[in-house]
C-alpha cells in the first residue's frame, strides 16, 4: 500500500466520492505488499520544532453539550467533544511532554485505514512533541485560533500546526469531533469509534461541515462565556478568534463562518466547499485557501468560493504537495513504512503550512503587515498566490 492509498482513504472526506476529491490526493497506486517495517530512527520520530519564542502548554478539555444529541449516534445522548487547548506557556513549567494521541486510537486509526500495517500503535501513539502538559500560561492575553481536521482523522494530526501557532503568541483549540474519526478517547478512558466512516457519501458534506460548525460554535461558548471550561481561559483575547481547518475541517471554517460572527477570519487547507461559501459571502471578513496542485479543474468549488468571498481573500497553490502535506499525516505514513509520494518533503511542507497559516492570523488578528500574502516570494517558490 504506497502513501497516496493511505491519503486516499485516510487523509479526509475522499471516500467514494468521484473525481474531484480524489485527484488531489491520489494518483495513481493500488494496494500491494504490506508496509515496511519502519527504521529505529523513524520509530522515535518527533514532529517539527515550534518556530515562535514561546514555551508551550497543553491541557485537554471534555465539553459536553446536553442540549443537543449527538448528530450521528443518537442513542449516545449528549454531543460530547474533546478539546486539545495549546497555549504560549512560561518556560520549564508543566509536567512532561504531552502524549501525541492515545495507543488505542492510533490502533483504531491503523485499523480503519491501514489494515496490514506491521508496525504497533504505539509507534504512532508515540510520536514526540514539543508541549508541556498543564505548564502555566504566559502572561498576556492572546488570540484563540480554531483548528478542525480533516474526516477520519483524530485531532492529532493537526499537532505541529497547534504546538507551532501556540508558539508564536495564540491559544489553539483543536477539536475532535467524535465518530468522525477513527477513534476518540474520553476522560474515563472509553475510545469511540467512527459511526460515520463508510456512510459519508450517503450523509453528504455539507452535514458534516454544518455539523462541525455546530461543534465549534458550542467549543466558543464554553470557553469565552461567563464560567469557561478551560482553567486557564483568561488568556483568551475573545474579540480575537479565527479558525483554520484541513478537508472537511476547512469547509468547517467558512460554514462556521457563515453561522458564526466571532469566527473574524478563517483558513480552508485543501477541503472541497461541500458546504458551500453564501452568495452574500461572508460579511467581509477574511478567508484564505490553501491547497495542493491541481485541486482545480475537477473541484470546481473552490471557484465558487473563490466568487462569493467577499473580503480580504487569498489563494495559496503549493506546488508539490498532496492533500494530506498539511497536516502530520505523511509522518505518520512514513512511519507506518508507506514511501512518501508528495515531491515536496513533508519537512518543507510542514514549513510553509505553518509560516503562511501563521502570516494570515498575524495579519487579520493581530494587525502585523505580511508582504508574504501579496505575492510571490523568492524564499518560498513553491506557493503561488493568487490575488482578487
């Protein structure tokens, strides 16, 4: 199984539903040999360094909403979520470094979507990261950005995207949505599985971003309202949030948008608008997409969105990349033993990410000039910027 198999049915909303989801992601390549046993190097991965000035914590919160049922397992009762908040931190606090995802909901990910790896979960579960768990807050109060990952897959794939905002001065919730994904542990140590994996084109889309939005509307109450969730809400600047996503997580940012006013700007990394932009935009607040080569001519939603912003609006195509070159996902398919396809190295994708995701937020919530959002840059050939 080579790693545009593992992105096609792991990476996001790409199941079964035609052409213009798949191209992105997966060219050609079919199931084959099992994996390779990974390296004793690869099996200590670490994700990338933060690049901000800022010591990270991270505390984990479980929100429960008991007026609404859970969208897709009623009988479940409550909508439940967990929340992974990373925030700048005062160095040498906290305790160790936050685990990168339970060892049961890497098995349960390695068994939804790669069935005959060889490698243990643990090696996934394992993976090494840069936050303190519970380390004290920086002083100062911060904006908070949203993040949303892409369908099957837990909250965790988004980490080196949180740890590295949370290092550059904001509060990061990264939220999962359970039965969504592969598998998402509880505080009482109970692991729920996907309900909705194999049912997403009978579903649709648009009713899993419009649910996310929900989600992330209820994630916003319960940690800027009068008795925050989060022990350590104060630091939350709340007249400054954002939201970013990957996939349907990003398709989630513009429909949370377009339910949401606090959401003040927002980011789509390579998610097809199945929920789509509303002809009257987005009351002119700022959007930026960023995808991988070649998502147009086959998603053709991207130009409708394209057409309906109606604010400050940006276009990044990063040559070389894939669908799942966003997030964590090729280091965790290179540690499963899958080759990495993508031509660019997931050490400069993860780079760029992280760079242009940071450059929009610190223009549009923290009001600093980003000259690197208004054209070509000769430090980073790969993005093309497309401008209105």
């Amino acid at each position: 199984m080579n790693r545009s198999r593992f992105l096609a049915v792991a990476a996001s909303a790409v199941l079964a539903l035609g052409p213009a989801l798949t191209l992105p992601i997966a060219a050609a390549g079919s199931a084959s040999a099992a994996p390779a046993n990974p390296s004793p190097a690869i099996a200590s991965a670490q994700l990338p360094r933060p690049t901000g000035p800022h010591a990270v914590g991270r505390s984990t919160v479980h929100l429960v909403d008991a007026d609404r049922p859970d969208p897709w397992v009623p009988s479940a009762g409550a909508r439940q979520l967990m929340v992974s908040m990373y925030y700048p931190a005062r160095p040498g606090t906290g305790g160790a470094t936050a685990p990168y995802m339970t060892a049961e909901e890497a098995r349960l990910l390695l068994e939804l979507r790669v069935p005959d790896a060889t490698v243990p979960p643990e090696t996934i579960s394992g993976v090494r990261t840069w936050a303190h768990t519970e380390a004290r807050p920086a002083p100062g109060r911060f904006p908070l950005v949203v993040l949303s990952p892409g369908f099957t897959l837990p909250r965790a794939t988004l980490t080196g995207l949180a740890e590295d905002l949370a290092s550059r001065g904001y509060v990061v919730a990264l939220v999962d949505h359970p039965y969504e994904n592969a598998g998402t542990t509880l505080p009482d140590g109970q692991t729920l599985p996907c309900a909705i994996c194999d049912e997403f084109p009978s579903i649709g889309g648009s009713a899993v971003a419009e649910s996310r939005a929900e989600d992330i509307s209820f994630v916003l109450d319960r940690l800027t309202g009068r008795h925050p969730a989060w022990r350590y809400a104060r630091v939350i600047d709340a007249k400054r949030i954002g939201m970013a996503g990957h996939s349907i997580g990003g398709n989630a940012a513009a429909a949370t948008m377009a339910a949401d006013a606090r959401v003040r700007a927002g980011v789509n990394m390579d998610g097809t608008f199945f929920a789509p932009v509303p002809a009257t935009g987005l009351d002119g607040r700022p959007f930026l997409m960023v995808g991988a080569e070649n998502r147009p001519p086959l998603d053709r939603t991207w130009d409708e969105a394209w057409a309906h912003l109606d604010g400050w609006k940006r276009w990044l195509t990063v040559a070389g990349t894939d669908h799942g070159s966003f997030t964590d996902v090729p280091l965790l398919a290179e540690l499963v033993g899958i080759p990495d396809t993508a031509p660019l190295p997931y050490e400069r994708s993860s780079a760029l990410t992280r760079a242009y995701v940071a450059a929009f937020f610190d223009l549009h919530l923290k009001g600093v000039p980003q000259p690197v959002l208004d054209g070509p840059s000769p430090a980073n050939p790969e993005v093309s910027v497309r401008l209105p």
